[in-house]
C-alpha cells in the first residue's frame, strides 16, 4: 500500500520533522550510551562532595529530556526572519568563541579560575556588543562571585593560580 502525503507543500514541511526526529532519536542513543559509560565512573580520591560521575550524569539527564521533547513535540522547529542570519560574521563569532575556549582550557591551571575567566569573559562580552566598564566589571565580579560560590559554598575546589599567594 502506497503512502499518499497530498499537497507537495505538506511533504516539504513533514521532511524537515522527519530530520529533526531522526537527529533527537540518534543523539538520545549517544547520550543513552554516554550514560551507561558514565555510570560505574569512581575516581581513586575526589575533590567534590558528590563524586566525579554527577556531573555529566546531570548533563545527560537535562539533554535526554531536551531530545525526548523534540522527539515528540508536535511541529518542527521554524526558522524566523529575526533569527540571525548565518553568515560570514556570524561565523567568525563563532570561531573565536570556541579560540577562546581553547585558551579558557589552556589557561585554567596555569593562571587560575579567577584570571582565566577574565580573560575570556571580558573578549566575550565585548565581542557581543559589551562597552569596556561594564563587561570589565560584570566579568570580573561573576569570576570573583562564581569562584567562591564553588571554592566556599559548594565545597568544590578550583585553582587561584597567579592569585595562590592570597589564599590563607
């Protein structure tokens, strides 16, 4: 038996659907396996109060449901004309985005949380449009602020770096 869809335009608009479940059910599989991988993770010795595996058990939890939403949500997600177009500075954005990344990784043992997230937030910040003052100060109190809420509150030790010598 032969599968009529009708109008041509409503199999233009059930292709893109098919894509986007295909894509959510195939990277439910890969987070259902990261999963599985994840699970019997003990470490030697741990920093943190919850053990290493929490985390990106956590992640794998909140993206599961993400993917199980777009898996079973009713329409396909649309495209707007304000959405930003994909174009060459769009793109460069996002190459230096994922360079500073890199050098966020780089940078996090040798200078510390604390400076290596200023280094990065503040380029961030004004690579979307941030005026110098407030992305200096923004950055550099959620640094400040981010570093003692994991250090102090949550019991979960990050490197100070260049900025050892403060540290009682």
């Amino acid at each position: 038996m032969q599968r009529h869809f009708g109008k041509p335009a409503e199999v233009a608009l059930e292709f893109p659907m098919l894509l986007q479940r295909i894509f959510a059910a195939t990277m439910l599989l890969v987070c259902a396996g990261l999963a599985l991988m994840a699970w019997p993770y003990q470490a030697a010795f741990s920093y943190e109060p919850v053990g290493p595996r929490a985390y990106p058990l956590l992640m794998l939890g909140l993206m599961s449901l993400g993917l199980i939403y777009m898996l079973f949500r009713p329409q396909a997600t649309k495209h707007t004309e304000e959405e930003p177009a994909l174009d060459r500075d769009t793109l460069v954005k996002i190459g230096l985005c994922v360079a500073l990344l890199i050098v966020f990784a780089g940078t996090f043992e040798p200078l510390g949380f604390i400076l290596s997230s200023m280094l990065i937030g503040i380029p961030m910040a004004r690579l979307y449009g941030g005026r110098w003052l407030p992305s200096v100060v923004i950055v550099t109190l959620m640094a400040i602020g981010l570093y003692l809420l994991f250090d102090k509150a949550m019991d979960v030790p990050l490197p100070l770096g260049l900025l050892d010598v403060l540290e009682n």
